[in-house]
C-alpha cells in the first residue's frame, strides 16, 4: 500500500509540475551601456523567470517566465520599471530614473557621461 502511495504521489506531483505554463516575450526595453544590461538582466533574476536575455544592440528582451508566478504581462515590464528602465508598455517613474548611473540616462537623448565603471 505504501508503494502504491508513493507511486501515485511521484505522478501526481511530476503531471503538476510538467503542467505550469510558461510565457516566451520579448519586447523593448530603453538602455544605452553594459551597466544598464547587467542590472536589467539582474532585475530578471528571480523566482518564476526561467530566462532572461538582453541584446543591448537591439534593445530587446527575451523572457521565458511560469505564468503562475506573473499572470499578467505588466508584472514582467515591472521589473525593469521598477530598476529605472522604460518598456514599451510601462514608463519608469522618476524616482526610479534619477537613480540610475549618469552614463545610463537615455530619455531626452541624456546620454552625456561616459560609463566609467560600476555603479
């Protein structure tokens, strides 16, 4: 009996998760150095994004994410919005602009300083 427990517990739990969702997107994100990618990536680094990948020469990202954890596409934007960086469907408040490194202000073609290193 006991193995038959185990047995059909080992499925049940293996069909649940084999059964989360998950969501491929990309979509554009404003950067303008290796800075902006690392902390973007970074701000992506967490539970329920299975990848993420910036191409700053495209400004692109490719997220794959469990839905259970981000139903809504707008979760996903958040991320990056909430680290300073506007998406094409959220603009990042100016609190969370002003924070980011000189050399990483895009809006306004700001772009003056030269990245010098870490932030």
């Amino acid at each position: 009996m006991k193995h038959l427990l185990f047995v059909f517990f080992t499925l049940f739990l293996g069909t649940n998760i084999l059964a989360q969702k998950k969501a491929d997107v990309t979509f554009e994100i404003k950067a303008v150095c290796g800075m902006c990618e690392t902390r973007i990536e970074q701000a992506y680094d967490v539970k329920g994004i299975v990848v993420a990948d910036y191409d700053l020469e495209s400004y692109t990202l490719h997220v794959v994410y469990k839905t259970k954890h981000f139903p809504n596409i707008l979760d996903v934007h958040r991320l990056a919005v909430n680290v300073g960086h506007d998406t094409d469907l959220m603009k990042a408040s100016d609190e969370a602009y002003a924070n980011l490194h000189g050399c990483c202000k895009y809006r306004d073609g700001s772009e003056t300083q030269k990245c010098s290193g870490e932030q």
